[in-house]
C-alpha cells in the first residue's frame, strides 16, 4: 500500500470510528487517552514463541502479548454496519506500548484486541549446580490505572502451542498469578498479570 493510500484508509478509519461514537467530549479525547468509560476489564495472555538468547542471567524471548478489553464508546449496529474494524495502533486507544506496524481489532460490541509481537527481557534467578533451574518474570499491569479503570485478569496459562523448542532448554513450568497491590497514595488497588516461567538446561 503506497502512502497515499493508506493515509486516505487511516482517514476513513478514523471518521467511522468518530461517526459512532456518540458523545463530542469522547469524540476529542478518544485517541489520546485509554480509558472506556467505568472499569475496563482486560483480559491477558502471553504466547511464548521462541528464546532468543539467554545471557548472564538475563532470557531474552519473542511473545506475542494478547490484550482484550471491551470500550463501550466503540460500539455500532453490527447488523447495517461492519462485523469487524481494523484499526491501526498508531491511532487506536493508547495501550501503552505502541507499534506502528500493529492493528487493533474491533467488534460490533466494543470489544477491542490488541495482539503486539514484542520482545521481552527477564532478570532471572538461578539455583541448583549441576543442572541449573531459572526462573524468569513478568509483570504487565498499568502504572496509570487502578483496578477501578483498568482491571488485568489472566485469561490462561502462558501458551506454549506457538512455541519453537531451543535445544539449551527445557520448559519446565509456566504459571499466571493475578496480583492486587495497594499503594501508600491511594485507596484504590492496582492489579497486574505476572507470568512466571520455569526453565532447565538441557544436558545437549
Ligand atoms: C440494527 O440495524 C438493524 C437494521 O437496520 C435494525 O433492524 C435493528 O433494530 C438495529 N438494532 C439496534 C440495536 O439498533
Ligand atoms: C499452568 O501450567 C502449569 C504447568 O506448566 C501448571 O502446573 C499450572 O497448574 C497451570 N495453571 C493453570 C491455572 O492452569
């Protein structure tokens, strides 16, 4: 697609998501700020596919970070318009971390999915001399957001179907935990997703 062409497309986009939006005030803030009116729920998930290297204790992996939530600003009739929107991230809801090559995807009901490739790194700890054990973290949640905005919920555990196996290591457990934290500043908790995941050197 040249430049043009997608600059019209991007325009399009754009004036189908304000003509159904209803109100002027959400019209002007939509793109700048994530926040669907009351809580939004969002839905987690990682889906490890590869490792890229695993230096001085540091794992550096590809995941793809699957992220849901439902915007109830972004709905329409399903039935006279679109069964499915595809938004460009650059001028989608701000999820926090933007990539400009990425699609949003919306539905009839608001619901919105956002699935970035991203590059993770991971300080992670070591125990046991023969056969080491590592254990590497991560923890994605909203700095910004209290649960009473934005709420993360794990949808399952870290998905391994996409993964390509790396001959130095075994898988050897993978666990989701939901947390709820509170601060000294505030009443409200904020919630976070963090993925713990087990590995062992091969003896290859
Ligand atoms: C959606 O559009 C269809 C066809 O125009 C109409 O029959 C239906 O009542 C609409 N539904 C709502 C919830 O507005
Ligand atoms: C996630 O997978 C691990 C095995 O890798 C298992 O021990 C754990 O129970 C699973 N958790 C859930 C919630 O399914």
């Amino acid at each position: 697609m040249d430049k043009h062409h997608l600059k019209v497309t991007t325009l399009l986009v754009v004036s189908f998501i304000v003509a159904i939006n209803e109100t002027t005030e959400s019209r002007l803030n939509y793109e700048k700020v994530f926040k669907p009116e009351g809580k939004a729920i969002v839905t987690h998930r990682i889906s490890l596919t590869n490792i890229i290297s695993y230096n001085k204790n540091i794992l550096t992996p590809n995941v793809w970070v699957f992220q849901q939530w439902i915007d109830n600003r972004l709905q329409w009739n399903g039935t006279n318009g679109p069964n499915k929107l595809t938004v460009p991230a650059s001028i989608g809801p701000d999820s926090g971390t933007i990539y400009n090559d990425l699609n949003f995807v919306i539905e009839p009901n608001g619901q919105v999915t956002y699935v970035p490739a991203m590059r993770l790194t991971s300080q992670c700890l070591e125990t046991g001399l023969v056969r080491k054990s590592i254990t590497c973290k991560w923890k994605f949640g909203s700095w910004t957001y209290s649960a009473n905005d934005k709420d993360f919920n794990p949808a399952s555990n870290i998905s391994l179907s996409e993964y390509q196996h790396n001959q130095r290591f075994d898988i050897t457990e993978t666990i989701e935990n939901k947390h709820s934290v509170h601060y000294d500043c505030c009443s409200e908790p904020y919630t976070d997703v963090t993925y713990t995941i087990g590995l062992r050197k091969s003896f290859f």
